[in-house]
C-alpha cells in the first residue's frame, strides 16, 4: 500500500482547542476516503520557562518532513497551560491500493478539493465561529494544497496535474492625479 499525502495550509490560522490537536479525523473527497490530521501539542515540562515558544508537533507520519532545512511549521500554541493553539497546516493521507495510477488518485482529489475547502470553511464559521474566508486576496483553493506522494527511494512526487481557468473581467477605469 502507498499513501497519498495532502498538506493542507490555512491562510488565516485554525484556532484549536486542546482536546482537538494531535486527533485524526475521517474526510472523503470524492470516492477517496482518508485522514485530516490535526498536529499536536508540544510537550510541556512543569514549570516551563517558554511554553509558547515550542512550535507544535507534527503529525506522526510527517514528523521529520522538512522544506528546504527546516522542520515544516505546523502551528503554535496561544495559550499555557490551556493548550490552545493557531494551526497554520494540517495533514491529508489518502491510502492507494494500486488499482489506480497515483497520478489519477492525485487528479480525483485535487478535482475535490476545492468543493471540500468550501464545506470545511462553512462548517468551522458555523460552528467554531471562526471566519476562515475573510482574506481578501484571489486565491484558488488548489494553492491551499501540497499533493505528494514518496517513491521507493524516499523522495516526493507530486501526482497531479490539474489545470483550471480563471476568467478575469476588467472593465474601463480611470485614475486622476491627486496634485
């Protein structure tokens, strides 16, 4: 078996509470079912001198995974000993069994992606009351999504190639100097 991994990057931060953080959660996009896996806490000796500065732990299967040479960030704490946290990524792991090429596992859930983003935004502003969509910046939900896979010697592939259109409406403007 092979996995399919997704990082997931949150714009604006998901703010967690404790008993969240370091939890897998079931998700489906598409006929795919797979993982949405929350990082976790760092651990807190008693009486810790900066507990707010450890960043938090990366989910297990991601747990040495670095960009460039740094351990990939995942988040940090708001709170001691409270535990809650901004959650700047989360990890998707979607397991093949081969029947189809990765390639067209990745072009399914890329193509799904979009549509489950839009559902998780609404269900964490409806219920979490939190507004994960207040950035003002143009932005397909693909950028939103790291989509890879690792071959037998250890490196990353990414498995999909999903192209998609933007149409862009410009209409006459005009500026007026301010002298």
């Amino acid at each position: 078996m092979e996995y399919i991994y997704g990082i997931v990057n949150f714009p604006i931060p998901l703010y967690c509470h404790k008993e969240v953080l370091g939890n897998s959660f079931n998700i489906s996009l598409g006929k795919h079912n797979g993982f949405l896996e929350i990082p976790g806490l760092p651990e807190w000796m008693d009486n810790e001198k900066d507990p707010l500065n450890k960043p938090l732990l990366a989910p297990k299967a991601a747990k040495t995974w670095k960009n460039d040479d740094k351990l990939i960030f995942w988040g940090r704490p708001q709170s001691y000993p409270n535990g809650y946290s901004l959650v700047e990524k989360a990890l998707m792991s979607f397991e093949t069994d081969g029947s189809l090429p990765n390639h067209k596992v990745g072009n399914e859930i890329s193509e799904k992606f979009p549509g489950w983003l839009e559902l998780f935004n609404t269900y964490t502003e409806l219920i979490a009351r939190q507004n994960l969509t207040i950035d003002t910046t143009v932005k397909n939900a693909l950028d939103q999504l790291d989509l890879f896979s690792f071959n037998e010697t250890g490196i990353g592939n990414h498995h999909y190639r999903y192209n998609y259109g933007a149409t862009i409406f410009l209409s006459s403007v005009s500026f007026k100097s301010c002298n």
